[in-house]
C-alpha cells in the first residue's frame, strides 16, 4: 500500500511516504537556501520520496528555533525557495513547506516571546507575554509567508503547530495561562491557530494543513481527545492533519518504539475525518504497512530513517520486489538480473 498514490486536497502524492520537516540549521543569519539544503531535499526526491516538507522555516528572525534556520519573513528568500522547489519537481517529488515561529524556545533572540512568561527550561530564555496587538503581526506574518510560498511555488504548506514552538504554546493549557481572548477554552486557546488558517486562507488555494502535538506527554497538558477538538474547529479550512507529539515541556514522560505515534494518528482520524500522516520511529516497510492497513494514518512520515538512507524508499521496494519508477540514471540498479557488461 505505501506506494499506491494519495491525494491530499488537489495535491497527487505518488506514494504515502512523507519526509517529515527536519530543521539543518544549515542556513545563516540571512536565513536563505543553502547548496546543503538543495542536496539534502534533492536526494530524497531522487530516493522515491512522495512528499517533502521542508524543515520549520521562520516567519520572523526572532520565531527563528536557531539564527541558522530557513527564512521566509522577507522577499530575499523566495529566490533560493524557488530554486528548491524547481528541483525537487525535477526529480519526481511534491514538496510543502512547514511555516513556523519558535515562540518561546527561539534560540535566535534574546527576547523570546509566548503567549504567557514562563520559560521552558533553565537552558532557554525568559519569554515575554506577547500583547494582542502582537498576535495580530504574528497572524498577518503567517500570511505573508504564504505568499512567498506561492511565489516559491510550493504545493503545501504545513503550519507548525507542535513541539512547543509557538501555536502549540497557545495551544496547551500548560503554557497558556492567558486570561484574555486568547486563552482559557479550547476555543480560545486555539483562535491564533484558526486566525493563522483563515489569513492563510486568504491568500491560498493550494493545501494546506496543520502539524500537531496530538499528546503533550505530561500531566494537565493535551491529550488525543483535546486536539481533536481543537483541530475539529479548523476541519473544514484545512486538508490534512500531520499528527506528531510532545515537546511542550521539557519534563515530558514519554515510551519511544517504531511506530509509536500512530495509535493517535488513529484516534485523530476517526476523529476529525482529516486525511493523516502519521508515524514516528518508522524503519520498516512493515510497521508503514500497517499503519496504512489498518487505516490509522493515509500516508507515513519517515524522519530519521531518511536522514540514515536518502534511497530508503527505492531500497523497500527493491527488497520487497515492488516495481516502482526508479531514476532512468539507477534503472541498472533496480533489476540485477538484467546487468549489462
Ligand atoms: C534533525 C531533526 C530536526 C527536526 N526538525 C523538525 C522541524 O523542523 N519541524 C517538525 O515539525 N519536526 C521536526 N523534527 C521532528 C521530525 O519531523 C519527526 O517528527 C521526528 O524525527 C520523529 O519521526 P522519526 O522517528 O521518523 O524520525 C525534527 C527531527 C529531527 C531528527
């Protein structure tokens, strides 16, 4: 099944393997394409990759994780994003982009900002508790990103809203001790996510879907039922939901196994009635096999088993004896029986 084709809203994905966004901090501090990053993308779109979304690219130098992290705050960097878009198209692959803003675990300012201030850990700054007005730019910054991502010609985009980085910051009652709009209810905790959506919206037809922390792994955080409800209130503008977890907050207790986010995959898709990546720990044609077959998730994201092998989809398929489309460049490759001297 990992290689039968899937649509995400208009996007035909020609298999169900998803590169997850995995930050390089490979940029500077002008947060444009690197080669590293061209190299990096390309040779997973040569692997067989279906869909790619590029690491968490800043909305603003300061919702920067890292001062080397991608950018998209400013026209200059549409050039490098367009150059990796063309790229990767050459060579087979969709690719997204994950828009993202570090809130209160930006290593790139030395004002970090979140929606309450209560830091993270003795290892991160203090954050300020950012004003209404300020979650308006923040909003506003979103969207003109996503304008930028159309220039660039990227096929999705993904909004950050796991891990602890800002919109999950908002998210969670842990980090969220807002008494305004902006905080209390799960409606209110979510408005800057449903505010994001809307504004991008605005200005994108294309799909567009939200990355969660399905579980804050830690008591008096979010749970699987939480954000589905949270993600029930934005079903109807967005096309997917890639389900991730934790990150919030540095004392999370949490079992790591192949697999072992998929089960809230599940649960997010019954749900939500949202199309879903799912995964965590995948390393084998086997535990993507039954995610997809057991209808817990429709496409498997694959992280750091690509970062150990960027043909590791060319790789299952040739084990497995699957015939897929390989690069006529590594046909010879493909089926040894048929070397030519
Ligand atoms: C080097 C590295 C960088 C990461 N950066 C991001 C990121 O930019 N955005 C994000 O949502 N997740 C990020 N993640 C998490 C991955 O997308 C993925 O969810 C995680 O690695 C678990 O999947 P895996 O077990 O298949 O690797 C990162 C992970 C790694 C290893």
């Amino acid at each position: 099944m990992i290689f039968e084709p899937f649509k995400i809203g208009n996007l035909d994905v020609k298999n169900r393997i998803v590169m997850p966004p995995m930050c390089q901090y490979s940029s500077d501090n002008s947060g444009t394409v690197k080669p590293w990053h061209i190299a990096h993308y390309v040779s997973r779109a040569i692997g067989g990759v279906g869909l790619i979304i590029v690491e968490a690219t800043a909305v603003e130098p300061d919702g920067r994780i890292s001062p080397d992290d991608l950018g998209i705050w400013d026209d200059s960097h549409v050039d490098g994003l367009k150059e990796l878009v063309k790229r990767v198209h050459e060579n087979g692959a969709k690719i997204a982009i994950q828009l993202a803003h570090a809130g209160r675990k930006s290593k790139a300012t030395n004002e970090p900002v979140a929606p309450s201030a209560i830091r993270y850990s003795e290892h991160y700054g203090h954050p300020r508790e950012l004003k209404e007005n300020e979650i308006e730019q923040i909003v506003d910054e979103f969207q003109s990103a996503s304008k930028r991502a159309q220039k660039a010609g990227f096929d999705g985009i993904e909004i950050h809203a796991a891990h602890g980085y800002l919109i999950n910051e908002f998210l969670s009652p842990l980090t969220n001790k807002r008494t305004d709009m902006y905080g209390g209810s799960v409606e209110k905790r979510a408005k800057i996510l449903v505010e994001i959506v809307s504004a991008i919206r605005e200005v994108w037809d294309k799909p567009l879907w939200v990355r969660v922390s399905a579980s804050d792994y830690a008591k008096g955080g979010n749970d699987v039922d939480d954000t589905i409800d949270i993600l029930n209130l934005l079903r109807d503008r967005i096309d997917a939901v890639n389900v991730s977890g934790g990150g919030l907050v540095h004392d999370q207790s949490v079992k790591v196994y192949p697999g072992y986010m998929i089960d809230n995959a599940g649960m997010v898709k019954i749900g939500t009635g949202l199309a879903v990546i799912g995964g965590g720990l995948i390393n084998s044609l086997e535990i993507s096999e039954y995610a997809l077959n057991s209808e817990k998730c429709d496409l498997v994201f694959v992280g750091r088993q690509l970062l150990r092998d960027p043909y590791w989809p060319l790789k299952i398929a040739h084990e497995s004896g699957i015939d897929i489309e390989w690069p006529f460049q590594y046909e010879r490759a493909k089926d040894v029986t048929k070397l030519k001297t």
